[in-house]
C-alpha cells in the first residue's frame, strides 16, 4: 500500500512568511486518508489531515522543508517542499 501527498507552498508578499497545504490520498483509488500524521521535520510542527486528507501550516518561515507524512497500516512518505 502506498500514499500520495500532494503539497504546495505560497508566500506572502511582503513577509517572510509562507504556507504550505495539500492532500494525502491512498495511491490505489484516491481516497482521502483522514487522521493522517502531517510534520515538518526542521520545525518540529505537526497537524493531522481532514476528513478529506487536507493539511495546512501557516506563517513558516521561508526554506526548504522535508514533510514526513505517516499513516498506520502504510509506509511513511517523504517530500521535500519549497
């Protein structure tokens, strides 16, 4: 089994601050994984995703992270995200 995390970044002109949001779905059909552990490993924060796989973090400062996404019962998944 695998999953698929889909993330994006957006800055906030003007500040040095950025977001980064997206989806966690299972590879198979798309479902939405819901409960899923979402961290970003530089700034030791975490969320869970939605009832429909959504995660968002807000006023992070700007870099290149690496997102670690786990979910019992499957392989923890790794993006780096800009």
């Amino acid at each position: 089994m695998a999953i698929v995390i889909i993330a994006t970044s957006s800055v906030c002109f003007g500040q040095n601050s950025v977001g980064i949001s997206g989806v966690v779905t299972f590879q198979a059909n798309e479902t939405p994984l819901h409960q899923a552990s979402v961290r970003i490993v530089e700034l030791k924060r975490s969320t869970v995703t939605d009832d429909d796989g959504k995660f968002n973090f807000e006023n992070l400062p700007a870099g290149i992270y690496t997102v670690i996404v786990h979910q019992e019962g499957f392989a923890d998944q790794t993006r780096k995200v800009t």
